[in-house]
C-alpha cells in the first residue's frame, strides 16, 4: 500500500489493541462513577445531618415531653439515629433507581455494551447508604439526648 500511494495513509489496529483501548474507556468510567458516588455520598451525609440537627431543634419540646415522661436517653438517641437510617435507606434507594434508569438508557443506546449490576451489589449499595445515615446522625442523636426535660419544655 505504501508503494501505491507513495506514503503511509493508513494505520493498523488489531483486534487485541481495540479491546485495550475499550478496557481503558471503562476503567475510566468505573473511576468517574466512583468518585461522583463519593461525593454523593458526602453530599448525602452533610444533607442527613443538616436536616437532622433542624429536627432536634424543632422537637425539642418533643424530646422534653418524652425525657419528663421516662424515655430513656438510650431512646431518645435511638429514635433519631432510627430516623437517620431511614433517611440514608430513602436516598440510596432513590440513587439506585436513578442509577438502574440511566443503565437502562444506555442498555438501549448501545446494547453490546456489558452494563448490569447484580442483587450483591444493590445490597451492598444499600448497606453502605444506611451506614452514612448512621454516621451523620450520630450527632444529633446525642445532641437531643443531652437537652434537659424542664429545658426543652421551657423553650416551647
């Protein structure tokens, strides 16, 4: 070919070079996800305690009803780390539909492309949610067991 045109116009590639540069792609890809997921998941974590804290503010009558009335302080901290589970459970299962629509997208859009996540990893997914829920709701669950009975109810 190089004597018919008198110059190199034309380029090679095997079917071992198209499967390493698709390699890298997705690599790239799995890296991007990752780290959006993580900045999700501290988006996620600093939105679980932000709301929280407003909620330990605003009950705190609640709290001081439920401290003159008996609760313990083990279950005062337990009903607002409770609540922050439920709101990382919410989030991931609402990140996980959205993750399964866009995967179904571009299952239509390019349907040779191996794009699929098993039932490990949606537990996993979840798990992990709840565990953020967990950890930003630390906080505030013992910022509300410290309030006192006659202050809380004094507030109101």
């Amino acid at each position: 070919m190089i004597e018919r045109h008198d110059f190199e116009d034309f380029t090679i590639i095997t079917q071992d070079e198209m499967l390493e540069t698709m390699d890298n792609i997705l690599r790239i890809l799995k890296y991007a996800g990752g780290g959006l997921g993580a900045i999700s998941l501290l988006v996620g974590g600093v939105g679980i305690a932000t709301i929280l804290m407003i909620t330990v503010a605003e009950r705190s009558a609640e709290v001081g009803l439920l401290r003159a009335l008996g609760s313990s302080r083990k279950e005062i901290r337990n009903l607002f780390i409770g609540e922050a589970i439920t709101l990382g459970l919410l989030g991931g299962i609402a990140g996980l539909l959205v993750v399964g629509l866009l995967v179904f997208v571009v299952w239509l859009l390019v349907p040779g492309l191996p794009v699929a996540f098993g039932l490990g990893l949606i537990l996993i997914a979840l798990f992990i949610s709840m565990a953020i829920g967990l950890i930003a709701g630390v906080n505030p669950a013992m910022k509300a067991t410290c309030l006192s009975p006659i202050d809380a109810l004094r507030n109101e």
